[in-house]
C-alpha cells in the first residue's frame, strides 16, 4: 500500500511540474502592429508593402496588405519601432516612434497619399489614448 502512495506522488509532482513549466513558457514578451492602408478617398488598397522597423536594431519585417488593405505584424519584440507603407502610385508613408510593450497590439492605419513614390510622409507616434482591437490595458514606463 505505502509503495501505491509514493507512486500517486510521484504522478502528482510530475503532472504538476508539467503544469508549472507550461504556464512558463506561455508567458509572452512580444506585441502585435496591425492596420489598415487607405487612398485619400477611403478606399482600402491591397498589396501595399508595409515595413516594420524595430528602431533600436534596425531589424525589420515586410509584409503585405491583403485584399481589404489590412497588416498583421505578430510577435515583434517590445520596442519602439517604424512603419512605413509603400505602393507605385503612392507617396512613402512612415510612422515613427510607436512604443510596443509586452503582449501589446497597436494600431497603426495608413492614409496613403496620391503622388510619387520618391515623395515621403512621416509622422511621430503619440500616445495612444483608446484601444480599440483589444481589452488589453497596457501599463508601462512613459519616460523616455
């Protein structure tokens, strides 16, 4: 009977050290940018190019936007990073200064200009006041 009892606790132990580790790794340290790429008419454009650029490193993602003009760029590193979006026909569009923090998704929307592709818009991220993709409520470090 006593060599039954050890060896519910071992089963118990290794079930729960599995539990333990799993919880672990389901821990993320990434975020999310996602948007969509409109012309000035407010109409979605597809096939945009759109970079995402982790400021710090340089290390970058491309993408493209799908047939309703939207991006998803998924387990990025918390940083500050740049997005930029470009099609023929269209003027550079460039966000940058967008703060990404831990399990974060932000919302970064195009408004692509008519123009040259040599013709650049850059804009600087500010604060993010609302959330409107998730529930999620991102506490961090504001200073700089």
């Amino acid at each position: 009977m006593r060599n039954q009892a050890d060896g519910l606790k071992i089963v118990c132990w290794a079930v729960l050290l599995v539990w333990v580790s799993a919880s672990a790794f389901a821990q993320t340290t990434t975020g999310t940018i996602v948007g969509t790429a409109t012309d000035p008419s407010g109409s979605v454009i597809p096939d945009l190019t759109v970079t995402v650029k982790e400021e710090g490193t340089n290390a970058r993602r491309v993408v493209t936007t799908n047939q309703q003009g939207q991006y998803t760029v998924s387990l990025l590193p918390i940083g500050r990073y740049t997005v930029q979006g470009e099609k023929s026909g269209f003027t550079t569009e460039a966000v940058r200064g967008i703060l990404l923090e831990v399990n974060q998704t932000v919302r970064i929307d195009l408004g692509m200009q008519v123009g040259a592709v040599t013709q650049k818009v850059e804009v600087i991220a500010a604060a993010t006041l609302l959330k409107t993709d998730t529930s999620d409520v991102g506490i961090g470090n504001s200073s700089q």
